[in-house]
C-alpha cells in the first residue's frame, strides 16, 4: 500500500505552482472571450448544391480578415457563420466572396483549332493564306467576339441566406452574468449534498468539511483550466463561448463524483477500522479507489481524446476542456480533496 497521504506537501505544492501561474495569466492576460459573450454577428446560409468545406471558406475569406470566424455545418447543405460584428459593406462582401467560391465554371471548353475557326469565321476572313492566320486576343475580348461571356448565377441561384443576425453586448454581459451565477449555485447545491450525505460521519472530520474539501478540489479543477485556455488565448488566439460554460459544468459533475466515492470509502473505513488513526484510514480508502478513479478516467479520455482528433472544430475547444478537466479533476480528487480533510482534522486537533 502506497503513502499518499503522507507526501501531501509535494502534491499541494505542486497544485498551488499550478494556480499561481493560472491566476497570474488571467490577471495580466486574461481570457479571450467569443461572440457569445461580447456580442458579433451570425450569417446562416443553405447552398443549392454540395457546400464548399470549412477550409475552403476560411481561405477564401481569408483576406477580409475577419475576427473570431466559426463556421458550423449545419444539415445536409448549410452553414452558420460566427464572427465580431459586420457592418452592411463587409456582410456584402462576405457574400459575393461565397457565391464566387461556388459558382461553377460554365466556360464552354473548345479547342485552340475550333477557337481559331470560329474566330476566322465571326471576323468575316476569308481567302488564300487565312488557313495560316493565327489570332491572338485576350480571352475577355474572345467572350464578347464570340458572344460566350459567362453570366454568372445570382447569389439567390447558388444560396440562401436564411439568416443574418446580430448580437449585441447586452447579450454578451447577460451570458457572463448567468455563467458566473450557474457555477455558483452548482459549487453550493455540492457542498450542501455532500454535507447531508456525510451528516452520520461528524468524528473526527465534521460532514461539512467533507464538502468544503470537495469545493476546494472543484475551485482547483475550474481554475486550471481556465487558466490553461486564458494562455491559450494569449499565444493562439483561443476563445471561450457558451460551450466552454456547459465543458466546466460537466468538469464539476465528473470530479465531485470522483470525489464522492473517495470520501465515501473514507466513511466505511473510519467505522470498520476505528483503532486506526485518521491518517491511516484516509490514505487507505485512497489506495483503494485510486485504480477505479484511475480507469474510469482513462477509458473516458479514450472517448474524448478519439472525438478531439475526429471531431468538428467547432466542438474541439470543448472537447479539451473536457480532457483538462478530467485530468484535473481525478488528480484533485486523490491528491487535493483527501489532503485537506486531513488538514482540517489536524487543525481541529491543534486548537483543542
């Protein structure tokens, strides 16, 4: 049976180094938000024919330099753009850029030798020598000579745009508001459930404290990844939306559950072994569930890790959440949660 317990410091420390430097990135960085939060403007498009694939877009409006572009498949021909707010011109533009990308070359393909003929033919040539006459125009002059200049589809004729809707700040404010205030109340109905739970277990460790550890692993969890996406935001230009919120929602299921089977296995030992020490007992509920955390982790990081690689994009930013915060949340769960339910029993003793 491994000593975890008693090597608490070099985990602690290594998770305080962790939030450290979380905490200074989001001072001196911050988080770079997305559209759902600062307010942008989303076009909603259905093409007549098969749908150009992200990469195509992106590149073709590449040079308008759009900021913060999302570009989701939607059914089985449509897209929905997101992207900061567009004024009437750069909407325009957008468009015409679209309907380019998807207009098909209707340009009849004949050969240099019929062109030749034709050309002879609609300048009226005629007589010895002009099987040797060779013409040389541009093509646009060739179009309009011939009478082949292409007409090219309207906008309406490739897509439609079924949407074009702005989002304003005010929004944006009101989501940020709700996010903070759903994290909150998540970390609170926790503590209280986890209190009611361990109500029968107040020796040696009263039952609130089993959930003001399991809150403290949860802050842990949240802020590290938080801090991981505000760095990310820094150098790659990562943004967080609204899918962000539900990935940490999820994040605080995932690990208080984690939680709750350690400290669950914590109060059956404390009533099988009570000539143990409290320290005993904590270090040996953890070398028993420590496989079982460790596996019920790893087989859901297969999953996510699977639909990260071949996944959309628009999903992706959510997809590591979910792996950062279950990498951190089973950490936090053995090594931070179960530590400081020892620190509180130490420090109730110390004051008596």
């Amino acid at each position: 049976m491994y000593n975890i317990i008693q090597k608490r410091k070099i985990w602690l420390s290594l998770s305080a180094v962790l939030i450290i430097i979380s905490i200074l990135s989001l001072i001196f960085w911050g988080i770079k938000l997305g559209i759902d939060f600062t307010g942008g403007s989303l076009i909603e498009l259905e093409f007549a024919t098969e749908r150009p694939d992200n990469q195509q877009i992106h590149q073709q409006l590449a040079d308008l330099e759009l900021d913060s572009l999302n570009i989701q498949p939607i059914g089985e021909n449509g897209i929905l753009m997101r992207t900061t707010t567009l004024t009437e011109e750069k909407h325009q533009q957008i468009l015409e850029k679209i309907n380019n990308l998807v207009e098909p070359d209707t340009e009849p393909q004949i050969s240099e030798e019929e062109k030749q003929e034709k050309l002879k033919s609609a300048l009226g040539l005629e007589g010895e020598g002009v099987d040797q006459l060779q013409i040389d125009l541009s093509d646009e002059d060739v179009s309009k000579l011939l009478g082949q200049e292409d007409e090219k589809k309207s906008m309406s004729e490739n897509f439609t745009e079924l949407r074009f809707d702005s989002i304003g700040p005010t929004i944006g404010k009101e989501l940020q508001h709700k996010t903070i205030y759903a994290i909150i109340i998540v970390l609170f109905a926790i503590m209280g459930y986890i209190a009611y739970a361990f109500r029968k277990v107040s020796k040696p460790v009263e039952s609130w404290k089993y959930g003001i550890s399991a809150i403290i692993a949860l802050g842990h969890d949240i802020l590290l990844v938080i801090g991981i996406f505000s760095i990310l935001g820094h150098f790659l230009g990562t943004q967080i939306d609204s899918l962000f919120v539900t990935a940490l929602l999820t994040i605080l299921g995932f690990s208080v559950h984690d939680t709750i089977v350690t400290f669950d296995r914590i109060r059956e030992n404390l009533h099988r072994h009570q000539d143990k020490t409290f320290e005993t007992v904590v270090n040996q509920s953890i070398n028993e569930t420590i496989v079982r955390s460790l596996n019920t982790s790893l087989t859901t990081l297969f999953v996510l890790t699977a639909a990260y690689i071949f996944g959309g994009a628009t999903i992706k930013n959510f997809i590591l959440a979910l792996i950062l915060g279950i990498i951190f949340g089973t950490y936090s769960s053995i090594f931070v949660a179960c530590p400081f339910l020892l620190i509180f029993y130490k420090l109730k003793r110390y004051n008596k």
